[in-house]
C-alpha cells in the first residue's frame, strides 16, 4: 500500500537547521510530487513548497524562500526538506504529501499523507 | 496569491443532524480546460489530513456517501447530510489552480 514514512521529532534551537525526511513507498515514486506543509499548534494548514521527484525541481512559498531546501534520493525514493536559520514561529507539525509539481498532474493531490514530525523551536 | 476563506470556523452538531460549511476564494477556481480545482480535507484530532472532495464535486475513494461538496467559480460547499461522531474534526478547503502555491482556508472546526 501506498505509505509516505516520515522521520522523527526534532528540537532545536533558534538560528540552527532541520532536515525532515520522508520515504514513500508503494507507488512509482516518480509519478507524484512530494509537497511539505506545516500546520502551527492550533492553526491552520500552510504549504511550504514542492519537488518533482521526475525532475527534481522545486518551487517554494513565499513564506519560507531563501530558508528552505527540497531535494531527494531516488536510491531511496526518500525526499527531504530542510529548514535553515529556525524561529520560533517555525514551531510546527511538518507533514509530506503527494501532490501535483511542475510536470506532474494529479487529479487527486494530496491523497496521500505522511504521519507528520513536530518540529520544536525553543531556546 | 489566491485567499481562501471558511465558515463558519467552528460548529456543533447534532449526531444525526445536517452540518454544511462554506468556502469562497479570492479568484475563479475554474480553469480553462473546464475543471475547478477545488478540494476539500478532514483532520481528524492528532491525525494528519485525509482528502474528502476533489475537483469540487468528486468523493475520493471509500468516502461515504453522506459527504457532498458543491459550487462553482468562487463559492463552494461541504455538506454532511448526517453528521456522526467520527466526522469531529476539522475541515480544509484549499485551491488547486493558478500553482504554486497551494492555499488553503483557515479550517472549521467541527464538534458534536
């Protein structure tokens, strides 16, 4: 079954990086974009950006650009995102989800979810 | 970049009873190929979110029947013909044209 596996909670202290992974599994890996979106304790959902496991291209949110980095591993079928120079307010549930991407349609994206990593920002 | 906005953005319901929770978008959702890119999500509390609609109008796969959604251009609706204690949760609407960026709404909360 289609399964998007991410990896574990992570602190961390203002100024520093996070890398999140997530390993799909269970579908050809490059037929659907992988998107991140993040969703603050007791907020609303906010997508963050996408990368064409086809392609390899990315494009980012607003939000986060210049900040945020999506590459992967077709050895592994594992993308990743990486969030540098963390805030507080980046203090969130980061989840990873097939998605449409640049090159990629979906009829359905977002069908599929990984289980979400919480991401703590504290000094 | 398009505004998606929900309500209300929280309800409590009757088991049993109807819930209908409404969303517009800053701009037309129907693109030139005939199709509107309009979906709609439950999260269920401490689960991650599960796709309800697509395209406005389409059940995904193994969503009952008791979930519709309607609307055209900017103005869209889910409706719950009968709500039941597994629906408690909160509901996303988010747009899927004019990318990137995927948007989404605030969310309504959902309570029996």
């Amino acid at each position: 079954q289609v399964q998007l596996m991410q990896s574990g909670p992570e602190v961390k202290k203002p100024g520093a990086s996070v890398k999140v992974s997530c390993k799909a599994s269970g579908y050809n890996f490059i037929t659907f974009g992988i998107s991140w979106v993040r969703q603050a304790p007791g907020q609303g959902l906010e997508w963050m950006g996408w990368i064409s496991p086809y392609t390899g291209k990315t494009d980012y949110a607003q939000q986060v650009q210049g900040r945020v980095s999506m590459t992967m591993d077709t050895s592994t079928n594992t993308v990743f995102m990486e969030l540098r120079s963390l805030r507080s307010d980046d203090t969130a549930v980061y989840y990873c989800a097939r998605s449409g991407a640049p090159n990629i349609v979906v009829v359905a994206p977002f069908d599929k979810w990984g289980q979400g990593t919480l991401v703590t920002v504290s000094s | 970049d398009i505004v998606m906005t929900q309500t209300p953005l929280s309800l409590s319901v009757t088991p049993g009873q109807p819930a209908s929770i409404s969303c517009k978008s800053s701009q037309s959702l129907l693109s030139s190929d005939g199709k509107t890119y309009l979906y709609w999500f439950l999260q269920r509390p401490g689960q991650s979110p599960q796709l309800l609609i697509y395209e406005v109008s389409n059940r995904f796969a193994g969503v009952p029947d008791r979930f519709s959604g309607s609307g055209s251009q900017t103005h869209f609706t889910l409706k719950i013909s009968r709500v039941e204690a597994d629906d408690v949760g909160v509901y996303h609407c988010m747009q899927g044209i004019h990318l990137p960026p995927y948007t989404f709404g605030q969310g309504t909360k959902l309570e029996i």
